[in-house]
C-alpha cells in the first residue's frame, strides 16, 4: 500500500495564508504550479517542485508572469545553520533551504523552451479566466492585466527572477521581534530574491 503522507499543520497555515493573499491581489493568476520534470534542472529534494502563487506584472510594453514562494515564518526552511555555506550544494548541506528552492525555479525558466510553453500555457489561463468572469452575474471588473494578457498581441513575458513572500501565521511570532531573522534575512537579500516581509498575510500586496 503506498505511503499517506499528511500535510503538517504548518504546511495548513502557509495555504491559509496563500489564500489570503490570493483574496487581496486580483492579478494572481495561479497557485501551485507544478514544474515539468525536466533533466536539465535538479530538484531541491522537497519532491516535485511547485510554484505557490504565479502573478503578473505591468513592466512599460511587457506584462510579466511572476513567481512567488510563500513561507511562514516559522518555516525551518528560512534559517540557514552554517551563513558560509554555498546554497546549492547539496552535498555540504542536509537541510534543505529556501535559497535552494529558489535556485530550482530559476534555473527552470532560464531555458527557453521552458518559459515559451508557460507563456502559451497563461495565455490560454487568462483567457479562460476572461471567459469564466464574462459569465458571472453582477460582478467587479476582472483586473486589466489579466484582460490584456489574454490578448495574442500583448507582450507577456517571464521573470526570470523567483520572489518570497514571509508572512507569520495567525498568533505567530512577531517577526520584528526575533534578534536572530536578521542575519538570516540577510542571506536571503545577499542572493538578491526579492521578498516581502510581513506579519499577517492580509498585509501583503503584490506589485502591479
């Protein structure tokens, strides 16, 4: 019999708080978007990679799909036990980090093919989302970038650069009170991710 593997209760509130943050950012356009298998790229070891939020973005002509990795701030993931080790070096490391995840997706669409087939893929998502929308009944208008990036003729284009999002779950620790997040933090900054820090996810807006 194949093994169940239950979702522990801090994996619960970090989809909580994606939630949230889909409730309040009308211009994300998927949650977890499973990464194709591909032998080019090697994965983190956390099983098959996903992206938990999938954006856009308006860049001058381009409209950008982003992607952003949601953590908790209790999530082990976000420390880092050794500040000099190299972030995806599997062999000097254990434990698995954020930086790690991070590094997967980047080095996913930094193919050409790869980010070519998800734009054709989100192309189709907001043009389905347009036509879902159309039939609702009194509603507010569906949000502009996902009309326009439905179109053949707009300019949509992929990050290439991944984003985080940390948020404390509900009742959490204030992460403004924590004397050792800075140090941490600053790993993550240093690897140039950008990353949105808040306490609550209802706090939490996403560039547009």
């Amino acid at each position: 019999m194949a093994e169940v593997r239950k979702s522990s209760p801090r994996r619960g509130l970090e989809k909580l708080g994606v939630d949230v943050i889909l409730a309040n950012n009308p211009a994300v356009i998927d949650l977890e978007m499973a990464l194709s298998p591909d032998p080019r790229v090697p994965e983190s070891g956390d099983g098959p990679p996903r992206m938990d939020l999938v954006a856009l973005e308006k860049h001058e002509q381009e409209i950008r799909i982003v992607f952003w990795e949601a953590k908790t701030f209790d999530d082990p993931r976000l420390r880092f036990e050794d500040v000099g080790q190299v972030e995806n070096d599997r062999k000097t490391t254990k434990k698995k980090n954020v930086l790690t995840q991070l590094k997967t997706y980047s080095n996913y669409v930094a193919y050409e093919d790869r980010r070519r087939e998800i734009i054709v893929a989100y192309r189709e998502t907001c043009r389905l989302l347009t036509r879902l929308w159309s039939m609702r009944g009194e509603k507010t208008p569906l949000h502009s970038l996902i009309v326009q990036a439905a179109a053949e003729s707009s300019n949509l284009m992929i990050d290439l650069k991944p984003r985080l999002i940390v948020f404390s779950s509900e009742g959490g620790k204030d992460v403004n009170s924590d004397p050792f997040w800075t140090r941490h933090k600053d790993r993550i900054v240093n690897a140039d991710y950008p990353m949105i820090v808040k306490n609550r996810a209802a706090e939490i807006s996403l560039p547009l």
